[in-house]
C-alpha cells in the first residue's frame, strides 16, 4: 500500500510530461483518459442499476406484504385460510436441514480442501479432480435432487426396513442398547440434508481452497523449519490462518441451502403440513424432549422454500402477501446467517498478524 | 495429561450422547441373553400422532388440504402428510405402495391400473368434486363472449396458422391472439388437449406455457388479445381480472354455456368439465386413520369443495362413492 502511494507523483509526471510538445500523443491521452472515465462510469451505472432492482423488489415484497408480517407467523404451521397460514413448519424443517447441512459439508468439503491444496502431489488425477469441482459447482441442484433420490433416499428406505424389524442392538458384547421403536420416514431431513450436502459441497470446497491458498507459504515453511510435522503445520498454522475465509466461505454456501426447494421437492418433501419435525416446535423441546431431537432427523418436514412457492401458486390472491411475508422471514433468516458469518471472520481474524 | 483430558471429554461425550439418544444402556449378563429379545414389545413413543400420506395433482390437493386442515382439527392425534407432485407421479408413488391417497384430476390410466395390480394394489377411486376448466379472455375483449369447440380448436390445435382473432372469425377484430396455458406436465392440460384437440397432448407449440396458472391469468389480463384456461377456482377467485368464455359444442355460438357451478354441476358445461378424483389404496383403509381421514373427506370434508372454488359433485354421485367407500371397508 504505501509503495503504491510514493508512486503516484512519479506517474503522473509521466504521464503529463509529453503532454507539453507532443501535440497527437496529447489527443491520444485524451481519449485514453475520456474512454477510462466512459468505462469507470459504466461499472457504476451497473452497480447502481442492480442496486435498484433490489430495492425495487424489496420494496414491492414488503409493499405486498403489509399487514401481514406479525409473530404469530411464525408461530403457526400452514393453513388454506390465508389469515391463519404461518411458517412454523418451514422454518423448522429448514433448521434441521441447514443444521445437517453443515454438519455433514464442514468436516468434508473442509478436508478435502486441505487434501487438495496442502497433500496432495501435483498429479493428474489431482488436476482432474480440481477441474471437475469447479463443473460441479455449476450443476443445476434438481440434478443432484435426482441423485439424492436414487442414492440417499433408497438408502434410506432398505435402512428403515432393516431399523423397523430392530429393537436392541448390542453394542461391542458390554452393553446392550435398546432403542425405543421410533418411525422412521424414508423422505427424511437426513436425506434432504445429504443431497444439499452434494449441492453446497463444491463451492464449500472452492472457498475453503481459495482462503488456504492466501496463507503466505512462509508461514509453511517457518513450521517445518522449526521441526513441525506436516499434521501438525496444517493443524496449528494453517488452518487457523486460512480460518476468518474458510468459516465465511461455509456460512455463506450453506445459506445457499436454505434456499434451494428444487431438490427437495424431487426428494418428496412434504407440500402443505402443520407437521414440525420430531413435534419440536419451540426451542426449549430442542433440551427437554430429547427423544423427540432424536426423531427430527428421520422425520418428514417441508422447508421454507417449499411453503413460499406453494403460497405463491394460490388461487386466492390474499396469498400473494404470505407469500411476500414468507419471502421476508426468508431474508431475515438469510441475513442473520451472513451476520454470524461477518461476526466469525472478525473474530477469527483478530488473532492473526503476518 | 492433555491426552487424559481428550479421553475425558470424548467418554463424557459418549455417555451424553447416548443418553441423548433416549436409549436404556443395560449390562448384557450372559452372552446367552442377548438373543433373548423377549423384552416387552415397545410401542411408537407417546403423543406421536398417525399419518395419511397423501400425493398427487396440484389441482384437487387446494380441495385435500382444506379437508385435510379441518379433519386434523377434530382429530388432532392424525396429520395429514400431504405432498404435490401432479397426478402421474402420484401415481407412480401409489404403484410403488408409498402413499395412502393419490389425488387426481384425471380417471387413472389402463398402464397404472395394471402397475398397480402387478404390485398387489388394490384402488378404491372416489369423484370429490368437479372442475369446468374456464376459457378466458382479456376483460377489454369486447368481441366475443362464447366461442365453439371447433373455434377452440383452430385456436389451440396442432400447427394452427391463428394468428389474430380474425383468423377465426372474419367480423372479430384484427387483434393478435396471445395464447397462455399450463405445461405438458398438468393435468389440465392433457384433458384440455384430449377434449378440445381429440387427442392427449396434442397442443400447438406457440402457446406460453406455465406452471403456475396465476402466471396464466396475469398473460391474459396484460393483452387485449390474450386466451388462455384452468381450473375454475382460478376463474372464480379471479372474476375481476379475466372474462371467461361460453363454450358451444354445436356450431352456433349462441348455444355456449358458461361455467358456473350450476352448469358444470349439472352436466351442461361440456366438454370442458371434468371430475376430481382421490385414489384410495384399499389395504390402507385397514388403518383407522386412513378410514376416518376418507369418510371425513366424503361428509363434513364436502363443505370445502366449493369453498377453495371447485364444484360439489351431484347427490347421487356423493352417494354413490359413499356407498362404494363402505362397501371397501367392509
């Protein structure tokens, strides 16, 4: 930065000193400096355009949705009266997804990067592997809905089978575990969850990648010199440095799952239901009712997404505003994440200095 | 000591989790008593409530999830898991025995009804109520107020040459005609096509095509020109924005009925009318929950129908499939 700033008289003069005796190299600049302007005034028109489009759409969300928007939407689960129609089943059902999500997308999409970027010897099948994660962050998700449904979805249903004839299982001859009998559904959070694990998983991937790549190799080096292994380098150099990127990285892609309804429909989420996964509707069953937390993962649930396309293909157009009311408990959902995201990076950074 | 510490915490985390996981931990005595599993059966955890599960057409699921609401209202141990998926892939889930009741908007095909009784399902179809899908136009459309079927289907069929309202009709207007419908994958829009173009499917290519029939209504009420159809509680929640069309199955005009609920209801509204179904799997109607949930659906649940802007099926048909039900759980 402050290389930068001593250079700057010395390019102007540079560029001002021709200026004085040659007439044509002047014009020259001149154009030069008029298509800079010309280009710099076009970013910002389309800066600014977009950022009127959002707002237009703001607007017309919170417009359309006046009067609407109370607590007591989401309060209550869904219902065909529009004055009566909440997102409690929504919200939840997209808790435990994006919970699962990110449980199942850290540890993998995480170590894969530092596979990837830290272990891995420059080979083929590395580089085939690295070109191909950046064609899978473009696949439409409904692909990987399709996927989720022959693999996950299948999986689960053989398991259910198997789980409903169980009642004890014996774990290493010592003790024996007996279950209660818990319905399980094969259309489950689990299996919501892993297919979004598959849709979020390379742009976790690509992000974690990119924040380990902009740890200074010095810091590498400097571990190793002073006798570390290369486990314990990545463990207590590495990653925490690439930390404050690699945290918003995964925050941020798995806010994206929060919005995806394609692959979930194709996975047979449930449409209209006042059904919250595992009967846990408020947050203080989430510790006093600990058996109902472990059901949740094996029930059936709808998602925010889901509730919000479903109100917005209503006959009665009093469903427009839920839908409107629905988009924006969205966004404060979606917000909130990004500002956990925000918060971590700040303190995650904080301890750094390089 | 940091090494004791992490067995510590990894124990502990054990031990919680397998409390968390609402499970009784017990000594295993003699190797011999773990097969022993005479333990008391265990019954599904307290105050978890039965469900029906429930698939199929967009259109009657308006119908299944205001039953399914006031139903759960009296019987609050029972949900309704109600998913929309479209009536052919509600059936395929039907086939595969997934679900409980199919919604349909169109009678079930010989190929399903085959499937279905190659994997031992039995169906029990119901009429819940009828739909007129609804012709309209353009509010500012001022030169039509009934049209024929064979003006529809110059209109709609296959590689046909309208391209203005005067193309149909030498004394209306020269006004382009922008046609709006639902997609391939609906319902409605292979009975529209069977019933006006003589075979399913068949559908000029030109026509703006969607999903969602607000989209539809929103088409025909931003041009003068526009057309387009859907299910009659569309039209009627949307009277204010679209003028529907009589519909004449002779040649003259003049002869077109509108479709209203007396029309449709009484079998005048032809041939754009057509019965809703729901497909009860018989092995089902075993379970009380699923009994209750389609006898609610043929009683009290018939006040919805014309609530959510469908058409109450005549006496005799409600009748009928009353006694049919009872007959099936008999």
């Amino acid at each position: 930065m402050s290389s930068a700033g001593s250079d700057t008289p010395t390019s102007h003069r540079l560029i001002s000193a021709p200026v004085s005796f040659v007439s044509g190299a002047d014009r020259s600049i001149r154009r030069r400096l008029f298509l800079s302007r010309v280009f710099s005034w076009i970013c910002r028109f389309v800066t600014y355009a977009s950022l009127a489009v959002l707002i237009v759409l703001l607007t017309a969300i919170i417009w359309s949705s006046f009067g609407r928007l109370a607590f007591d939407f989401v309060y209550s689960t869904n219902s065909s009266n529009p004055k009566n129609a909440g997102m409690l089943a929504g919200l939840w059902g997209s808790f435990w997804l994006v919970l699962f999500t990110a449980l199942f997308s850290i540890p993998v999409g995480v170590g894969s990067a530092v596979y990837l970027e830290e272990i891995a010897k420059d080979s083929f099948f590395v580089r085939l592997i690295k070109t191909n994660l950046s064609n899978l962050a473009g696949v439409p998700s409904i692909v990987y809905g399709i996927l989720g449904y022959t693999v996950f979805r299948s999986a689960a249903a053989v398991l259910k089978v198997w789980f409903d004839g169980q009642h004890a299982f014996n774990i290493m001859g010592l003790f024996r575990l007996r279950l209660h009998k818990l319905p399980i559904y094969e259309d489950n959070i689990l299996v919501g969850a892993l297919t979004l694990t598959l849709v979020v998983l390379p742009t976790v991937i690509a992000s974690a990648q990119e924040s380990l790549r902009s740890v200074p190799s010095s810091l590498r080096v400097a571990s190793l010199a002073l006798g570390a292994t290369r486990w314990q380098t990545i463990w207590r150099q590495v990653i925490p440095a690439a930390l404050p990127g690699i945290s918003t990285g995964v925050i941020l892609s798995t806010s994206r799952a929060i919005g995806e309804a394609a692959p979930l429909i194709m996975l047979g989420a449930l449409t209209i239901t006042t059904m919250v996964p595992g009967n846990i509707d408020s947050p203080v069953k989430l510790i006093t009712r600990p058996m109902q937390v472990l059901h949740a993962p094996l029930d059936q649930f709808t998602a925010m997404p889901i509730e919000i396309y479903d109100w917005s293909r209503q006959t009665d157009s009093q469903f427009t505003a839920v839908a409107a009311t629905g988009i924006i408990v969205l966004l404060i959902v979606l917000l909130s994440i990004n500002a956990v995201a925000m918060i971590v990076r700040h303190y995650a950074s904080r301890r750094l200095k390089w | 000591m940091s090494v004791r510490r992490r067995l510590c915490v990894m124990f502990s985390l054990g031990v919680l989790s397998s409390g968390m996981l609402g499970c009784s931990v017990e000594n295993v005595g003699t190797p011999a008593d773990g097969t022993n599993t005479s333990a008391p059966a265990l019954t599904p955890s307290s105050g978890e409530p039965s469900r029906v599960q429930v698939d199929g057409s967009s259109t009657v699921k308006m119908i299944t999830a205001a039953v399914g609401e006031e139903f759960e209202g009296k019987f609050s141990d029972v949900k309704i898991a109600l998913k929309v998926t479209g009536t052919g892939t509600g059936f395929k889930e039907m086939i595969a025995g997934r679900i409980d009741v199919a919604n349909a908007s169109r009678p079930i095909k010989d190929s399903e009804k085959a499937d279905c009784e190659k994997n031992g399902i039995d169906l029990l179809e119901l009429i819940v109520a009828l739909d007129g899908l609804t012709v309209c136009v353009n509010k500012d459309n001022d030169w039509v107020e009934s049209i024929t079927v064979d003006q529809l289907k110059r209109i709609w069929e296959p590689g046909s040459t309208v391209k203005t309202w005067q193309d149909v009709d030498a004394s209306w207007p020269d006004v382009p005609i922008s046609l709006f419908g639902p997609g391939e994958e609906s319902g409605t829009f292979d009975f529209f096509t069977e019933a006006i173009n003589g075979k399913e499917d068949a559908m000029r290519e030109d026509y703006s095509p969607s999903a969602d029939d607000n989209v539809t209504i929103t088409g025909v009420s931003g041009e003068k020109g526009g057309m387009g159809f859907f299910g009659c509680a569309y039209y009627y929640s949307n009277t204010d924005k679209v003028k529907a069309l009589k519909v004449s199955t002779t040649d003259n005009p003049g002869d077109g009925v509108g479709p209203t609920a007396e029309s449709v209801k009484a079998g005048k509204y032809k041939p754009l009318s057509r019965p809703l179904f729901i497909y009860v799997k018989k092995s089902s109607l075993a379970r009380q929950e699923v009994q209750d949930f389609v006898r609610f659906y043929l009683n009290e649940g018939q006040n919805q129908v014309s609530a959510v802007g469908y058409v109450d099926v005549s006496d005799d048909q409600l009748k009928a499939s009353r006694d049919a039900f009872e007959a099936a759980i008999r």
